[in-house]
C-alpha cells in the first residue's frame, strides 16, 4: 500500500472518528462531516494509487450509492431503521475502500451492531425502542479492514 493510499485511509478514519463522537453523543452528526469525505473521496477516485481504470471507478461509485438510495427508499416509506447520515457516510467509505472492501466493513458493522444490540437488550441496558450509533461500528470495521489489508 503506497503512502498516498494509507493518507487517504488516515483521512477517512479521522473523519469517521470525529462523526464517531458526535453520533454517540447526539445520535447525529453535522452535515459538513460526509459533505467533506464526499468531496475527498471523489477526489481519491482518481488519485492514480493503484491500477485502477475509468470502468471499475464507475462501478465503485455504483456500488456505493446502492445502500444510500435503499436507505433513501426506507425513509419514504417511513421505516428509519437507518439514517440518513449514515448513509452518507456509506458512500464515503464505498468510494474510498472499493466494493470487495466495502462488503467487509459491512458486514463487521452490522454483526458487531447485532452482538452489542443483543447483549444492551439481555442486560436490559437499552430497550428495542431505543436508537444506536452506527456510525462507531462502520469506524470500527473501517479500521479493521485497513489493519487487515
């Protein structure tokens, strides 16, 4: 991994730590927060760290607007199971990362999400009315992804 990539990896997990903070305190975060790494992540799109062609940097900004028009969709309908914010920051991390990456951090937030949710609700912690940061558990898998990598 070339210095420039790992500057852009350091980049996206500060902005990930920093929106972090703010969801777990607020359950929200300012827009500027996915504004910027939107911005910066369609900037290292095209930042030559890799053998990366036009094609596949079209098909990573497909894959990674798919979980923010699913999320779109489910605030129409009125099911806010995730925010929009969140989906936001999908975006950032798709476009950053790659989709085989993408998948990865995923999968680690929503499984490490489901053992904190079940173990909050065993110990009577937090009711299944009551709302969690996502965004802690997208950090989370974010930096477990750039280790692995």
């Amino acid at each position: 991994m070339s210095i420039t990539w790992m500057a852009i990896r350091c980049i996206l997990i500060i902005g990930l730590i920093i929106a972090s903070v703010y969801d777990i305190k607020t359950l929200q975060f300012p827009l500027w927060i996915p504004s910027f790494l939107l911005i910066f992540s369609l900037f290292s799109l095209f930042v030559p760290v890799t053998d990366r062609t036009l094609s596949s940097c079209v098909r990573q900004m497909i894959i990674s607007l798919f979980p923010l028009v699913v999320i779109c969709l489910m605030h129409r309908l009125n099911i806010e199971i995730i925010g929009k914010g969140d989906g936001l920051l999908l975006v950032d991390i798709g476009l950053i990362t790659g989709a085989d990456e993408y998948i990865f951090i995923i999968l680690i937030a929503l499984v490490l999400a489901g053992v904190v949710s079940a173990v909050l609700l065993v110990f009577r912690i937090k009711g299944q009315k009551d709302k969690l940061p996502f965004i802690p558990f997208l950090t989370i898998g974010t930096i477990a992804t750039s280790i692995l990598k």
